[in-house]
C-alpha cells in the first residue's frame, strides 16, 4: 500500500513532465471509433460516461473535442482510482489473465486524475470513485447518450453493463473495450454473458462490444 501512495505522491508532482501529453490508454483505432461515437451521438441526450478511466487521458481528449465542437453534455468518469479489486482480478486470473497485471492501475488517484485533466483543459469532467458494481444508484446519472465501459475484467464490464444499459437513452451507445476473442483481459466475457441474458446481439468493431438502443445511425 505504501509503494502505491509514494507511486501516487512522485506521479502527481511529475504531472507537467509526465502527463505533457493526455495519457490515454485506449489503441488508436478504438480511440478514433469513441469520438467517433461521441461525435455521431452528439443529438442523443444524456451524458457521457467513462466506467475506468484510469490517468485521464482519454477524458482530456474527449472533453475537448466536445467543446471545441460544441456538444454540451457532462463528462463523467467512474474509477477505483486504485485499479483492480482483488476478487474481481482473481476470478479472471482463473479464466487466463495474467498474475502480472494486478497492480497495472494502481498507484493513482482522484487527485492526481483531476490535476492530470486540468492540466489539459479538461477540468469540467466529473470524477466518481468506487467499484462500479457497487457504487450507489444515486451517484450514477439518469440519462446517457454514450457510455465507454473500459474496466478490462468480467464481472465489472458485465455488472457496469447491467447498470447503464437501462440507463441509455434511445438511440444511445455502449462501448466496451478490450473484446477481442482470445484477450488476456476478460471484459469479452461480461459482454457476452449481459448480451445473451438480455437477448441482444453481439456486435464487434475493432476489439470493442458494441450495443446500441434503438435508432442506429
Ligand atoms: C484500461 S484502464 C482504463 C483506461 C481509460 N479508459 C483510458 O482510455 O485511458 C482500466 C481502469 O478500470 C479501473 N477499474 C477496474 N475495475 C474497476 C471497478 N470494479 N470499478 C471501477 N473501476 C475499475 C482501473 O482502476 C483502471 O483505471
């Protein structure tokens, strides 16, 4: 624990040498796809929402361009801001994700994202920590237009999918990252199991879970 607090402390007073540029964790072609979304979205109400967002990266460039194209929606982001929780890890160690990805999220935290944002201009977005699976009803928004589900494990993408499905305005989207077969991350395996349960179509676009309500565009 301790390790992870000084990781945190020399992050966050390295943000201007670290963080020169938004850390995104997204693969280039899913990045395009989101603001992709975001921006062919842009006439479905309800906000947008971030379920892992990690340093912030990702946040920064869509907030931007949001703005600089004047859609006028929240941006909000659901993280530990601690990586992985121990049990949801484990269970997906035992479907094939490797031991030595546990603490590749740690060693953050609410702080240091906001100052990572502000930094970037991006200090309207909003930050919610906790586990998604568990974080109460009254912090999650009641309407969203585009939602990125991005927490790599199984049974966080399948219980985040489960919260904001019924909260996705017609003619929404959901994307999940890290839904290519044969990943080490086992986000495919929650998308799978909610789109079944909920009798939905599997749709996948560059390793991502697509689910969309209502009128496509
Ligand atoms: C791949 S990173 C997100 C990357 C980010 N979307 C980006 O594009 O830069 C995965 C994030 O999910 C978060 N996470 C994992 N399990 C979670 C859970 N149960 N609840 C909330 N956040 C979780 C981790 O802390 C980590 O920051």
């Amino acid at each position: 624990m301790m390790k992870h607090k000084l990781k945190e402390m020399a992050r966050s007073s390295l943000v201007p040498l670290l963080y020169r540029y938004p850390p995104t964790c997204l693969a280039p072609e899913r990045l395009y796809l989101y603001l992709h979304y975001l921006i062919e979205y842009r006439d479905v109400p309800g906000d947008i929402v971030e379920i892992g967002c990690n340093l912030g990266g990702t946040a920064a460039v869509a907030q931007n361009m949001i703005t600089r194209l004047g859609i006028n929606k929240k941006y909000i982001c659901y993280d530990t801001f601690d990586g992985f929780v121990e049990q949801q890890f484990s269970d997906d160690v035992g479907r094939g994700t490797p031991t030595g990805n546990r603490h590749m999220f740690s060693g953050s935290s609410k702080r240091l994202v906001a100052k990572i944002l502000r930094r970037h201009n991006a200090g309207d977005v909003t930050l919610i920590q906790g586990d998604i699976t568990t974080i109460p009803d009254s912090k999650l928004p009641a309407s969203c237009s585009v939602v990125l589900a991005d927490v790599d494990l199984a049974e966080p993408t399948y219980h985040a999918l489960k919260r904001f499905w019924p909260r996705l305005a017609p003619g929404g989207a959901i994307l999940v990252d890290d839904c290519p077969e044969g990943n080490d991350w086992k986000a495919r395996i929650g998308y799978s199991r909610f789109c079944q349960e909920a009798g939905l179509p599997e749709q996948y676009r560059h390793g991502m879970g697509i689910l969309t309500s209502g009128a496509t565009h």
